[in-house]
C-alpha cells in the first residue's frame, strides 16, 4: 500500500498535535516544543515537496525524450502550430 504524500504529512501533522498535547498535560509545553514541532512539519513538507519535484521532472523528462526519439508507442503528435510575430515599429520613426 502507498501512502500519499499529503497523507504522509497529515500523518506527521497529527503526531505533532498528539506530543504538544500529551506535553501540555504533562505541564512541559514551552515555545521550543512547539517551534521543534513545527520545524518537523516544515521538514516533512519540504522534503514532500522536493520528492513530488524530481518525480515530476523525471517522468517529464523521460515523455520528452521518449517522444523526441520516435519510442513513444501510438501515433505522433501533430506538431504545434507556429505563427509569426508582427514586427514592431519603432515609435521615433513617427516623429
């Protein structure tokens, strides 16, 4: 079973929640507990963050490379449509 990383930082998240408040009944909740706590989450989420990144541009990479060397199974894709750009002219050719 995978889990997702939103699940994977909701986890996290709710551990988090659970120590503060066992701390709290416990009478040894102080703003280092809760900037520790948060500063798990952050970490979690960052590196989340940076996994999704990589994947991303790995599978991205490879459809492009795969597309450009013909490997990629079914019909080509059409190739986008170029249009050319209409030429400025230069507003002290006016003057």
């Amino acid at each position: 079973m995978t889990i997702s990383p939103q699940e994977r930082l909701a986890d996290v998240a709710a551990a988090a929640v659970e120590v503060a408040a066992e701390s709290a009944e416990a009478g040894t909740y102080t703003g280092g507990v809760g900037r520790a706590l948060s500063a798990v989450i952050a970490k979690v989420g960052a590196r989340l963050t940076v996994d999704a990144e990589v994947r991303g541009f790995s599978s991205g990479w490879q459809e492009a490379v795969a597309t450009m060397s013909g490997d990629r199974p079914g019909p080509a894709p059409a190739p986008a449509p170029v249009f050319p750009m209409p030429t400025r002219r230069d507003p002290a050719e006016h003057a």
